[in-house]
C-alpha cells in the first residue's frame, strides 16, 4: 500500500521533522502488513475509545491505524471519529478534538497507529480520549518563528485569566478551555533569546469555537503578530481565512520564519 504524498503546505509544516517520522510510518507500515494477514476481526469501538475510530464505522480496525499513520506523516486526511469529542464535531481534521490522539498527549503521531494497530488485532489497549467540552471556547497557540535561526520554545501567558500556552518553534500548544467570550488583558509572550514582550489587548471570541493563536512576523512592517483564527470543526491554515483578530507587537532583531 502507498501512502500518498503529503501536500506542499503540509509538508511545510512539518519539514523538521520528516525523517523521524517516515522511518516510524515505514516501520508501523511494516507491522501493518504482517497482522493484517492472521487478525480475526474488527475491535468493537466503545463509547469511551471513539477517538480511534476514525472513519466511524463503529470499529477500531487495520484501516484506522493506517488513517491515523498517514495523517501523522503530513498526507491531509480527513478523519471521522464518531460525534462524542469537543464541541460533537464529526467530521474533525486531526487532533482538532481528539479525534485519532488516542494517547492523549495531544498529537496525531505513529505512536497512536501502533496503538489502535495493537487494539485492532485484540490486543487489550487502553485509549486516552477527551472528554466532552462544555467550555464556550477551545484556544491553543503556534509558535511560527524561530530565533537567530534555531527553534525556540514561546510561552504565551494571559495572567489575569491564569491561562499559559508552550509551544515549540512550527508546533502546537495542547487546547485549554476557555468559558468567556473575550479574552484580553496584560499579555506576556516569550521569544526564547529574543527576548519577551508585555501589551495589553483585548479580543471578542466567537460563540463556542475552536481558536487558534498563532505567532508570526510581519517583514515588511517589522511587527510580530498574535493573530487569532476561528478553526470550527476545519482548521484553517496560512491563506486560507483571514484571522479575526491581530495584536501587532515591535520585533526584536533575529525572529525569523519557522520552517
């Protein structure tokens, strides 16, 4: 079976990191292969394990793991998990609620292919998936920069609603609950060598959405900018929505673009 090949954007994304994983997907492909030949059938998907069902067929089976080793490979599949994660999304792009993180460490990854790939054949494994949301709003943070040219870990920080996000260089933050509808204060976000910077700004949120923060540079005007993504049940990526909210920040020298 060939895994197709992940798109330019995708590939973007993910740049640094794409060795590490295609030597995981050629081994998990590996594994694949070898039990399909003697499994005696689809693991019922229980009500708590949905998130690895991810066309939702009501199974965990050899074709799930596969779906969720593409998608951890940077080929942008769709995944389909059963409407019982945050905000009942069915039709949920990985990760956006859990759907195929069946680990919980809050990444789509080859580790989560082993693991339903072991569930899959019977073997007795244990999924780790969200919990329902009832919070107004789920923000996670993108760090896009990097720092005289290396990564760097931001951390994003609103204290006065006691809410911090990590994120390394081209990744993620984990989701936090959020149950208001604006969020603003006195901001801190640290640059890693480059320093940190403190403002004050407030955002109106939309009703019961997913958010994302993501940090990036303005060349052209020197600034840094927060600019605030509504993803819904999709996310949305660089060109294909304008953020609904932007906190310009002054750049200090050696911020460049994470690859």
């Amino acid at each position: 079976m060939v895994v197709p090949a992940a798109t330019d954007h995708a590939r973007e994304q993910r740049s640094r990191f794409v060795p590490r994983a295609s030597m995981s997907r050629t081994l998990v492909l590996a594994l694949l292969c070898t039990v399909a030949t003697w499994m005696d059938g689809p693991s019922t998907a229980r009500a708590q394990d949905t998130c690895g069902d991810v066309n939702g067929d009501g199974n965990i089976t050899t074709v799930d793991a596969l779906t969720i080793l593409n998608v951890a490979v940077g080929v942008p599949v769709a995944l389909e998990c059963p409407a019982t994660a945050a905000f009942g999304a069915a039709n949920a792009v990985a990760g956006e609620d859990g759907c195929g993180d069946v680990n919980g460490d809050g990444n789509v990854s080859p580790s989560d292919a082993l693991l339903v790939l072991n569930r899959s054949v019977g073997f007795e494994v244990e999924f780790t998936c969200p919990v329902a949301s009832t919070a107004r709003n789920r923000i996670r943070y993108l760090n896009g920069l990097i720092c005289k040219g290396e990564d760097f870990t931001s951390v994003l920080r609103l204290p006065s609603e006691d809410l911090r996000w990590e994120s390394v260089s081209g990744e993620f933050s984990p989701y936090q609950d959020y149950d208001k509808p604006q969020l603003g204060g006195a901001w801190t976000v640290t640059l890693g060598p480059c320093g940190s910077t403190t403002f004050s700004d407030v955002v109106n949120l939309p009703a019961d959405a997913l958010v994302q923060i993501r940090l990036e540079l303005n060349d052209f005007f020197g600034f840094v900018e927060l600019n605030f993504y509504n993803e819904g049940p999709i996310a949305l990526h660089a060109g294909d929505a304008a953020p609904f909210a932007v906190m310009r920040l002054p750049a200090p020298p050696g911020l460049g673009v994470a690859e």
